[in-house]
C-alpha cells in the first residue's frame, strides 16, 4: 500500500483530491471515512476556498439572498483527511505532482481530479468584459450589488437554460421593479414535458419574465446586448448563463481529454490515459449506456463516492467495479413560493409524472437543497452515500456487465 516518492522516502499512499465542490467533497470524505485508522493511506483535499460554494444556491446570493457559511476544513474535522487551501495551477501527471498556486509542489500516489466546470464567456466578444456570471459566491456577489443598486431599468439573463430560469425568475420576484428578459435559444424547460414546462412558463409570465426564445446572443456591449440580425436589446447589467468550459489543466497535464475539455473516464473513472488519474463531477466525461453524463449534482456526487469505493478496492488489491448511474428528477426553483420537478427516466427524458408549487418546493428542499446533510451522514455511515440509481438497462455499454 506504500509508495516511493520522487525523493525516494517510503510514504504511505497519498490520495490528493483537487476541488471541493460536491463531487469532490463526496469522493474525500467517503474515502476518509474508509480508511480510517488504516496506516499507510493518507488523504488531502485542495481546494481554493474553505467556504463549500453552493452553486445550486448562487441565484439566491446574487439577490442578496442570505446561504448557509459551509465550512470544508470543518466538516472534514474528525475524518483524518487533511485540507489544503490553495490555487492549483499545474499537474504532472507523469511526476505525479501537484502544482499550488505556483509556489508549493504536492506530490501524489492517486489523483482525484474535480474541479468542475465554469460558464463559458469566451464564444461571444464582450460576454467575459460586460457581463456578470454565476461561477461563485463573489460573482454572485456582485451582481446582487449590481442589482440593488439600480432604482429600475432591465436585466437580461442570457441562456435559456436551467440556471437562466431559475435565475430570472429569483431576480424578478426580489426586484419587481426591474425588468427582466429571457434571452435564449430554447424554450425554457425545453427538455421537461408539456405540463411541467406549460407550469415552469406561466410561473415566468406571472412574474414578468419578458422570455425570448429562438434567439442568438451576438455580442454584449456596456448597457446591451446585440442578437443574430442586428437587434439591440437594452441592458442595465446582463447574466451570462450560456455553456461551461472547464479548466485548461488537464489537457496541459497530457491527460486524454473530450472537445470540451473534460477527462475522458473509463468504466471506473479512471482517466483512459492515466489510471491512477480518476476525473469526477463536472470535470469527467463519464459514458453510460445513454451517452456522455452533463453536468449536474445529482450525478456528480455519485461519481465522487464511486471514485472513493474503486481506490478503496484498489487499495485493498481488488478491481474496481463499473460506474452506473441514471439520471431521476429534474428540479428547477422559480422564485421563493414555487418550483416545478419533472421526474426522468435514466437518460434524463421526462416521465409524465411532476410535481409544481408548494409540494414541488418542499421536494427540493428536501431531497436537493444541500449536500452537507449527506456529507455529515456519510463521515459516520460511509455506506449511506452509495445508494443512487444505477439506471437499469439505460446505462449498460454494450460489452460490459
Ligand atoms: C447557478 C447554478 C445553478 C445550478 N443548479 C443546479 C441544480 O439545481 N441541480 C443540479 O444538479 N445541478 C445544478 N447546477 C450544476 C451543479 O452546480 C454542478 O453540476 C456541480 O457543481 C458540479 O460539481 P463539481 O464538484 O464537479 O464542481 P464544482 O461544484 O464546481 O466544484 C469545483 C471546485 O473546484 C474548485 N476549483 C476549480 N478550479 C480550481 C483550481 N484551479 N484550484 C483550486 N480549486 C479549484 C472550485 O473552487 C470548486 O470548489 C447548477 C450550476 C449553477 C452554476
């Protein structure tokens, strides 16, 4: 279980996990919780922040919307696990070295590579210069200040998608006097069934959502945006909500990544050009049956466990198992008093079945709102994190079993 480092000292394995976000922090603290006691592993988390940023929760920080202080280094407290804050800004993946904001060098036996994804400002001139995003608890920030600053006057939120509903619709209900356009390309709720989106469109009407759909953003300039065509919309302040990109580290690393810069996984997610690599969350391009998983919570935080239990097994001279996972619910908040949740079938298409309003509310309160809760459970019963849905034949690869 040892390993010989670049100095030539016997050490115990070191498992260093980058990103705590929710797959990294389900892939830390299931392996922490165990190994524990056992000699010869040791574990470390690098992360930018202490503060655990609830991304799921950002449309609420940028109406100045108060979220729970979600401390890492404490919840890590008691699981042996030690915590590094800093920037990381290189991997060798052929020294098996970790690189922190440019000074320090952290070397590993075992890589767990999740540090997610972040919008993607750089297809559109102007978007990185003029428009606010939602890649953390400071750019949220600051749109909120933004926001409260101005008396009246629009706010266009750019991307149809699920952050763009959930974020128009919170920017609406606490600023009413502001106007709000939905710019997109898709219908809000394009992916959900007729009823949950009839629901999720009349919540964006009630609340004065202009909603453009069909619509191509061209450029952002200070106080607009210009769409395909040439029209101009007025802007006070623009969210930009449109596509990820991920970190440029892992392509810099030599590790085999997909057009948009994830890490392409095996089976058990494991890099395919660097097993003692895994890549989970955001970061990964997991396969299943269905295709390549996007980016969300609900599967994020399985691979992190799965990554956890398969270096477990690897530890303890076992082969990991196959990851599989099927996606179950899409839940999407539309201001404080209403939701809609579209139940799925594996591969993320709607089922007839959905909840809207006040039960639609609780249901995410409930089972999606935070993810300490599950953090808190797993560091006392690490098995209570490996229950999720394994998504029956949607998820079996043709040649696995
Ligand atoms: C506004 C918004 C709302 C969302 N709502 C939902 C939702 O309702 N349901 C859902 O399932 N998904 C939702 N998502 C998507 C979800 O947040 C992501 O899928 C999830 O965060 C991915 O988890 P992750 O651990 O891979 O990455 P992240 O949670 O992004 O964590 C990555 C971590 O790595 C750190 N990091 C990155 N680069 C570095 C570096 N170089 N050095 C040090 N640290 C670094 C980051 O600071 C962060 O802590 C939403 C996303 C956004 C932006």
């Amino acid at each position: 279980m040892s390993a010989r480092h670049g100095n030539g000292t016997e050490t115990a394995h070191h498992v260093v996990v980058l990103g705590a976000g929710y797959a990294g922090m389900a892939a830390v603290v299931q392996l922490a919780a165990r190994v524990k006691g056992r000699d010869g592993v040791r574990v470390t988390l690098v992360n930018a922040r202490e503060r655990f940023t609830e991304r799921m929760r950002l449309p609420l920080t940028a109406t100045a919307q108060e979220t729970a202080e979600l401390s890492v280094p404490e919840l890590l407290e008691g699981t042996g696990a030690q915590f590094v804050r800093g920037w990381v800004t290189a991997v060798d993946a052929d020294a098996r070295t970790v690189r922190i904001d440019d000074d320090r060098v952290l070397g590993y036996d075992t890589l767990v590579y999740a540090l997610g994804a972040a919008v993607d400002t750089s297809g559109v001139p102007g978007a990185e210069d003029h428009a606010y995003t939602l890649d953390g608890a400071q750019e949220a920030e600051l749109l909120a200040g933004r926001l409260t600053r101005l008396g009246g006057g629009t706010v266009v939120v750019a991307g149809s998608g699920l952050t763009g509903v959930e974020s128009a619709a919170e920017i609406a209900e606490r600023h009413p006097r502001l106007k709000v356009v939905l710019l997109g390309r898709d219908e809000p709720g394009a992916a959900m069934g007729p009823k949950a989106r009839a629901h999720l469109r009349g919540a964006l009407d009630r609340l004065g959502v202009e909603v453009r759909a069909g619509v191509e953003v061209r450029k952002v300039l200070p106080g607009a945006v210009e769409l395909a065509g040439g029209e101009s919309v007025a802007a006070d302040a623009v969210l930009w909500t449109c596509g990820t990109r991920t970190s440029p580290l892992a392509a810099a690393a030599g590790l085999t990544v997909d057009d948009r810069g994830r890490v392409v996984t095996d089976s058990a997610l494991r890099s395919v050009s660097h097993p003692d690599v895994y890549a989970i969350g955001d970061a990964a391009a997991v396969r299943q049956g269905y295709g390549v998983m996007h980016g969300t919570c609900q599967g994020g935080m399985p691979t992190g466990v799965h990554a956890a239990l398969s270096i477990d097994r690897v530890l303890r001279g076992r082969r990991p198992k196959p990851f599989r996972f099927g996606y179950y619910h899409t839940p999407v908040s539309l201001g404080r008093g209403n939701a809609v949740v579209q139940f799925t079938r594996p591969d993320d298409s709607p089922r007839r079945i959905f909840l809207t309003g006040r039960a639609a509310v609780r249901y995410k309160e409930t089972v999606t709102a935070s993810p300490w809760p599950t953090y808190g459970r797993m560091k006392k019963m690490p098995a209570s994190g490996a229950f999720w849905p394994r998504g029956g034949r949607f998820t079996r690869i043709r040649g696995t079993k």
